[in-house]
C-alpha cells in the first residue's frame, strides 16, 4: 500500500476480494515471534491475480509458511467482477509480464 494502490482502486470504484487462499505451513511459530512476509504478484488470468506469499521468521532464512491468494477485482457499485486490462495494468505495473494462469 506504500505506492497507494488502494487508493487508486477506490477513486475508480474497484475493490478486490480474496476468493481463494492456500497456505502451506511448514513450522510454528509462536507469540512474540516477528515475521517477515514477502509478497509479489505470481499470477494472472483475464479476471483474477495471484499473489505468492513466503512468511519467513523476521532476520532468518527460517520458512514458516509460503501461500498463495487469488483475487478478483470487484466494482464497489455494481458488484460485479471487473477484467484485469489495460485499464487496470497502467496504475499496477506489477501485472505486466506475469504469465496467464
């Protein structure tokens, strides 16, 4: 959100919503633990993204779980899911050059 992604889905009416979640845990960690999630942008197809997630023991190598979380983007008026386009690609460069899903 540094780069105010959010806010330039809300002033063109678009919101996304996580439609699919899969989390591989792979140790535990425990309260008082900081960790470190990396997040980028692995996937897309003409109506949903995907993000890769590795959550990592904050100032280790140590992986406590890796995910990833498909998302769709919705307009906030009509509720209806919007394609991911040219539109949507010029203010998140981040979805150019990622393979279709």
């Amino acid at each position: 959100e540094k780069n105010g992604l959010i806010d330039a889905f809300h002033e063109r009416g678009i919101t996304h919503v996580t439609v699919k979640v899969n989390i591989n845990y792979r140790r535990s960690a425990v309260v008082g633990q900081i960790l470190k999630i990396e997040t980028r942008v692995v996937g897309k197809s003409n109506k949903s993204f995907t993000m890769g997630q590795k959550i990592f023991l904050q100032g280790s190598e140590k992986l406590i779980a890796d995910a990833t979380v498909t998302n769709v983007l919705l307009d906030i008026y009509t509720a209806k899911t919007l394609p991911i386009n040219t539109v949507t690609i010029d203010f998140w460069p981040d979805l150019v050059g990622i393979h279709q899903q």
